[in-house]
C-alpha cells in the first residue's frame, strides 16, 4: 500500500484488518532521527493495528530531523523552541485527522509512540486533546507543560492511558524528569505505567516486549 499524501511524510505498515474502522498507532521519532528510525518496531506491534512512523518537520545539518530546535548556548545553556514545539504539536493533530479520514481509520482507537523528543511531542498531544487519543507509549521523554494547550487540566482525560519508560542511566534527559510526570498524570487522573530499566537513552528488548505487553491489552 502507497502511502497517501497528507501534512507530514511517513512511512505505513497496513493493518490485518480488512474491513471496519483500523485501530492506529502513529510512531514520533527523536531529535535529529528519521521515521524510518522506530519504523523498525513496526514488524513486532499488533498486526491490527496500521502503523504510521511520521517524520518530523524541521531538517537539521547535515542530516537527521526534529520537532523543534534545541539549541546550546554558553550563556543560556541548553534551551527548547517551545514555539517550534506548540506548532509542531498542531502539525501533529492535523496530520493524525487527516490519516483517519485518508485510511479509515477508528478515531476511538488511536495510540501515539513516541522516543525522547517525540515523546515529549506525544505527551503534549495527548493532554491537549485527550478526546482524540486513547493510549500514549512514553518512551525516554517527559512532559513540558509549557507546550500543552492553556487549557488542558480543564479537559477529561478519564479515557486515556499512559505507559512511560525510561533509562535509569540516561544521560541524555535525567530519570528524574520522566519521574515528575507521574505526579501530573495522578493530578489529572490518567491511567499510567511508569517503568525503569537499567539502561541509558534508548529502549532495551526487556523494555519493548514491556510496553508491546502493555499495547495488546490496551488497543
């Protein structure tokens, strides 16, 4: 199957399904990555689900793509584009609404992956418009409330479920970043599963069959 042309570029493994609405999970790679990076779990996830690995929107050089800039300064240290980050978020919204209509697909079963800078992506998504997503797969990120919509915590987000993950060497983003989002999902009283592993900024096969686990009994 041709992917069909929408707002961003990505990849597409087909569901199993043949007929009726197809869940979907759509896959938000990292920092300087391409969708075909995380495209690779695509052979191992549900097979009714389709897959969608999305490329960011932004080119970095000499190669590689991102969501939004991160840029290191020796006055300000290291600091996000929160701005690039809130209209990647939006690209992200119209991108899924667009792929719903374009594949058919169940609006009411929608999950988002996302790894490192795409979590962070994910997570803005979901809690901005918990009404259009049903599960989130956290994989080495955390939440920047900086970038959700200013009215998230009055929106119901009774329906979504959340599974986090993270390194607990990572030298990229500290483990302790990822861990606040536990209290904030309690606050806004989401369902989540937050595991660590043993490892640094990346996903361990122990930490896969986990989160795949945890996607087969959610979709």
């Amino acid at each position: 199957m041709s992917p069909i042309p929408l707002s961003l570029d990505y990849l597409l493994r087909p569901s199993s399904l043949i007929s009726d609405k197809k869940p979907a999970i759509f896959l938000f790679h990292g920092y300087g990555s391409n969708e075909e990076d995380l495209f690779s779990f695509a052979p191992e996830l549900p097979s009714e689900l389709m897959v969608l690995s999305v490329k960011a929107p932004y080119n970095l050089e000499p190669f590689g793509h991102a969501w939004y800039a991160i840029n290191f300064d020796a006055e300000y240290g290291k600091w996000s584009d929160d701005e690039q980050a809130k209209a990647s978020r939006e690209k992200i919204v119209t991108f899924i609404d667009g792929a719903i209509k374009a594949y058919n697909l169940d609006e009411k079963n929608i999950t988002l992956l996302g790894f490192s800078q795409g979590t962070i992506l994910s997570y803005a998504v979901a809690l901005s418009y918990p009404e259009k997503i049903k599960n989130v797969v956290a994989l080495s990120g955390y939440i920047n409330e900086r970038i959700l919509t200013t009215d998230y915590t009055e929106k119901d987000h009774s329906n979504l479920h959340i599974y986090a993950s993270h390194g607990q060497v990572d030298q990229v983003i500290p483990l302790e970043w990822a861990q606040q989002a536990r209290e904030l999902l309690k606050k806004l009283g989401i369902d989540h599963t937050f595991e660590e592993f043993p490892i640094g900024h990346g996903v361990s096969q122990q930490n896969f069959y986990s989160f795949k686990k945890w996607l087969e009994n959610h979709i």
